[in-house]
C-alpha cells in the first residue's frame, strides 16, 4: 500500500482544531492575566478616609484599619 493511497479525512481537522482550541485558551488566559493586574490600587484607603470623614469609624479604628492595610 502506498502513502497516497490512505486518505486520512479523519485526522485532517485534528491538526487545525487543536490550533484552534490553543489560540483560544492563550487568549483566556490573557483575558484573565489583564483583569487580575488592571484592577486600581490605592482604592481601600480612599475608602477608609471616606468612611473616617462620615463618622462611620473612629480615629483610632481609622488608624488601625490603615496600619493593616500597609502592611
């Protein structure tokens, strides 16, 4: 039997659907990569001074919440 004579229809697709399938999980985890490190720092002690300056927390609970958050 000759290499020409298989026609290997099966496994044609293979090849291409698992690039497939690669591109789209590389694009997943990129997707996930950029909107783990996107997210804004500094954004909790903005929310503690907010709350301070309502009266929500005292000065020593400010204190100690900010202490917390720097470590």
């Amino acid at each position: 039997m000759n290499w020409f004579e298989y026609w290997p229809m099966p496994w044609m697709f293979f090849g291409p659907l698992m690039m497939v399938v690669f591109l789209v999980f590389c694009g997943a985890f990129m997707v996930l990569v950029m909107r783990s490190t996107s997210r804004p720092r500094g954004r909790a002690p903005d929310i503690l001074g907010e709350r301070l300056a309502r009266g929500e927390i005292t000065r020593v609970e400010y204190e100690e919440l900010r202490r917390l958050l720097e470590a």
